[in-house]
C-alpha cells in the first residue's frame, strides 16, 4: 500500500496464509499497514481490489452514510493522514 492507492502484495494460497482471520475490504474503504503508519501507508480501497482479503495487519474504516462525495471524503481523509503533520 502506497499513499493515494492500494495495491496486492501478491496471491497465496488459503493453505499457506498465516494468519488466522482474513477481512474482505470494499471498494471506498480507508485502509491501511499498521507496520508502515508512520510513512504514509493510509489509502482508499480502489475497484481493482475491491473484495480483496487482508490480515488484521491492515485495519480499515468505513465513513458514515449520510455523507455525500464519499470517495472524495476518504481521499481527503487519506491526504490528511499522510501529510507530515500527522506522520509526526
């Protein structure tokens, strides 16, 4: 996961994933690597990986429906979070 966008690390197969709980993401969704926080990794879940799993490692958030632009809302929300004033 980089910044403005998600991306697959690569595929495995169920037999050889470790960890014990997968989460299905969603298209719109702000996601991001607990390891990499700290550089920027917050980003807005694209249509290419929409219902894509991850671990818990990557922890996600769904903003409330009653907004309107959503997406635009998650992509403002990601670019806050990944200015130096937060990484900080």
């Amino acid at each position: 996961m980089v910044g403005k966008w998600s991306f697959s690390q690569r595929r495995k197969k169920g037999r050889d994933i470790k960890s014990k709980y997968l989460y299905r993401v969603s298209r719109e969704q702000i996601i991001y690597n607990r390891l990499f926080a700290y550089r920027g990794s917050f980003a807005v879940v694209d249509d290419k990986h929409d219902g894509n799993f991850v671990s818990g490692e990557f922890p996600t958030f769904i903003r409330k429906k009653e907004y309107k632009d959503k997406k635009e809302l998650s992509e403002y929300i990601v670019y806050c979070m990944n200015t130096s004033k937060y990484l900080d």
